[in-house]
C-alpha cells in the first residue's frame, strides 16, 4: 500500500479578474469604430405562484404602486392543466430596480420571484 496522497496535490488558481472600460474620448484610430446601444438596460424576472386570476395589469400596477419602473409584464403561456393552478408572468424592469423586485416585503407569502433564465434556442451548434 501506498503512502500520502492518492492523487497530487491541487494547486488554485487565482480567479481572473475581469476589467471593462467604457471609453468616453475620440482618440482611437478611425480604422475601428465602436457600436453605441442607446436601449435602456433592463431586468428579466420570473414570477410565479400568484393567483390564477392575476392578470399582467395586476402585477404591473402592483409594482407600478411601489414605485417599480416596469417596461414589460406579459402571462406565461399554460401548457399543462396542473399549470392552471397559478398565474406565472415574466416581468422585465429597468435595471435600476433589479434589487428592489427581490424585496421579501413586497410579495404575497408564497410567490416564487427569481431570475429569468435564458437558454439557447441552439443548443445542437458546438463553438
């Protein structure tokens, strides 16, 4: 039998540190040019376990009552008859209020509120 350890030992490697400029002057080269998006930065959220009978206009005034800027509510299509129970909506916000969607105050006890999650309508492409 071997003594010590069984595999070698496990350096950490220190985390890559991510760096981004947004450059403000017109000093670079004119061979390149930089692409501008003036959209306002917004904020996908999931919310779900409401009521059936919440509608969007519900939810948005709701959050338009606490003084939550939201550019976009729309109901989740049902696809199954166990999703009849709730209503389900993905509701986009300005980003500038990204954390007050996630208030435990603001909700009914047993709403379910988190992030969107994006997935790849392309899944089969390998890059």
């Amino acid at each position: 039998m071997v003594s010590g350890l069984l595999y070698p030992a496990q350096t950490r490697r220190p985390k890559a540190v991510a760096r981004k400029i947004v450059t403000k002057g017109d000093s670079a080269p004119k061979a390149i040019r930089s692409v501008v998006n003036n959209k306002p930065k917004v904020w996908h959220t999931f919310v779900g376990r409401l009521h059936p009978d919440t509608t969007a206009d519900d939810l948005t005034n709701f959050l338009t009552d606490a003084g939550i800027s939201v550019i976009k509510c729309s109901l989740l299509v049902k696809k199954g008859e166990w999703q009849s129970k709730y209503a389900v909506d993905r509701v986009v916000v300005d980003y500038a209020f990204k954390d007050r969607v996630f208030d435990d105050d603001l909700w009914p006890n047993g709403t379910d509120v988190r992030d969107w999650y994006f997935t790849s309508r392309n899944n089969d492409e390998s890059s």
